[in-house]
C-alpha cells in the first residue's frame, strides 16, 4: 500500500463500515438527542480542546480515534436503560459529580491532562467518544442516598467509578474534601433528619462502638431509620487508599455509624493498580454495601453497569 502523499491527511480507517461521515455518524447519539446545530458542530462538541490535539485538521483529529466497530457494538444490558428525550437536563448536569467537576474545572487555573488527554473523550462520561456511556444509564434507584467526598483532582480521572454511584442513585451528592474547612452544604447534609449517614470504611480502622459490623446491629440501624423515616446516606470517601484514611480522619465524620465489607476475594476493578489484592473500586464497593442494605435492584443494575464501564474503558486504553 503506498503512503497517503505529504501534506495531506491520511485515508479515514476502517472504510469497510461505509463513507467516512458514516463511520463518525455511526458512534454520535441520534439527531434527536443533540442539541448543538449542524453535523460539524455536533462532532466538534466532543474534540478536546485544539490545543490539546495534535492531529492536524479537524478531519485528521476526528478519524484518528476512530476505533474498530467491533469494540463498539452496542451491548444488551440486563436493565432498562433510561431514555433520553428533548426536554431532558442536559447530560452535564445530570448528577452532583458532573456538576462539581464543572465547579472545579471553571475555577481551575490549568487545565488537568489525564493518561490518554490526547484522546476525544465524552464530556460527560469521560470515555472515549465512540465508546461512549451516556445512553446506557441504568433507571436511577431512590431507595438510598449517596454522598460522594472527593480527594483533590481525583474528580477529573476518567477512571473514577464513584460517578457511576452517582447515576444508579437519584438522590446524590458531590464535595471535594477539606480537613479545616468543609463546604457548609456537606454539613448541613450530614445533619439533615431526613437522612440516617453512614460512613463506608473498613471496620479495623474505626471504633469498634461506631461500627455496625454484625448482623444485629445492622438490623438495628435499618429498624431506626425506618421507624424514623429517615433515608440511607452512604457517605462514600473516593480516592486513592492513602488519600481515603486521610480523609477518614475528618473530625466531622466522627460519631458517624461505620459499615465496611470484608471481600473474600481479590477485587475485578483493573483500571488501577491496587496496592493489596483485596482493595475494592468505589462503585465495587457501593454494590456490596446496597446489597447489604437490601437495595438489590440498585446492587444489580450498579454491578452490570460497573461491568460495561470496565469493558469500555479498557477497550479504549492504548495497547490494551
């Protein structure tokens, strides 16, 4: 095959799935759910920023992450997944982690590059676009709550999970951690009488008194709550495990009921190195601790949709 000529992009690849408007054309969301005018102006929504890409024209930067069609099937999912119509929020602003990383990106100086920043990733998901998850939301559960404290920068990781928590349960809430000085509404949050919190940490780091670790004082916990019509509050702390027992030492979670699971077997996370075998991802973990809490519906559709996440995010990695 010869060289494409110098000073001209190379051919769009895998032609064999049609023209190459119907290669992009293939991976965007139905006309019907896009809002931002003309086919150009819909791909170029997607791109990074031009000064973070360095394929040469928009033609170039677009074709070189097109991705084999057979990483991109659209796979069944043994929920219903949520359909999105016109008069929808817009996806940015579905979820409290989405909107504290706008938070956090508008008043950021610099501008954080992630492993694979060159890549065209969903703003939303933080996927690859093409392998993009946004259609495939589960129906969020109300059954329990979710509170979300982030160490610093570790919202903006593609390979956070703590966000897929965030679409599983409607009633959601998002903060970056502070030792001194927490955010007012977190607070607030953690003493509101509508909800009964409870701190997800292993057991042996914690006071034995605070810690609800056997079925007695689960039941008890559940009871209470219940009697007193007060939601589940799962006060999740997402990091790294360094960052997780600085965080755990916040004085404001002191007096907090403490729930952790004990996994018999190594975790399936595979998007970082974990420093033991034993070490859970955020959302491996929500799905124990709902399935604890009698949340199984919300425990399933977390573990399928964690599971296609998983699949999408390493199929995007470089050389996976």
């Amino acid at each position: 095959m010869s060289a494409p000529a110098a000073g001209r992009d190379p051919a769009p690849r895998f032609s064999q799935h049609g023209s190459w408007h119907s290669q992009v054309s293939h991976y965007l969301p139905p006309r019907s759910l896009s809002q931002h005018g003309s086919w150009h102006s819909q791909v170029s929504h997607y791109l990074p920023p031009r000064s973070l890409s360095q394929h040469g024209s928009w033609r170039s930067q677009v074709s070189h992450y097109l991705p084999p069609r057979s990483l991109c099937r659209t796979m069944p999912l043994p929920f219903p997944a949520r359909v999105l119509t016109m008069s929808d929020t817009p996806p940015v602003l579905e979820n409290a982690v989405t909107r504290l990383r706008q938070q956090e990106l508008a008043q950021s100086r610099r501008a954080f590059i992630a492993r694979g920043g060159r890549m065209i990733r969903c703003q939303h998901c933080l996927l690859s676009l093409p392998l993009c998850l946004c259609t495939q939301r589960p129906a969020p559960s109300d059954e329990v709550a979710v509170c979300l404290i982030f160490y610093k920068g570790e919202v903006y990781k593609p390979s956070n999970s703590g966000r897929l928590v965030a679409d599983v349960l409607s009633d959601n809430h998002a903060f970056l951690w502070n030792r001194t000085e927490p955010d007012a509404a977190l607070l607030a949050l953690l003493t509101n009488p509508a909800y009964a919190p409870l701190v997800i940490f292993p057991f042996q780091y914690a006071d034995t008194q605070q810690c609800l670790d056997t079925p007695d004082k689960l039941q008890q916990y559940q009871v209470q709550a219940s009697e007193q019509q007060r939601k589940p509050l799962l006060i999740l702390l997402d990091g790294s495990w360094r960052e997780a027992r600085k965080m755990f030492r916040s004085p404001y979670l002191s007096g907090i009921p403490i729930l952790g699971i004990e996994p018999l077997e190594p975790g399936n996370y595979q998007l970082r190195e974990a420093a033991h075998d034993y070490q859970l991802g955020t959302a491996e973990v929500a799905i124990e601790i709902l399935q604890q809490l009698g949340a199984a519906t919300a425990s399933s559709r977390l573990a399928a949709y964690f599971a296609l996440f998983r699949e999408r995010y390493l199929a995007g990695k470089p050389r996976h």
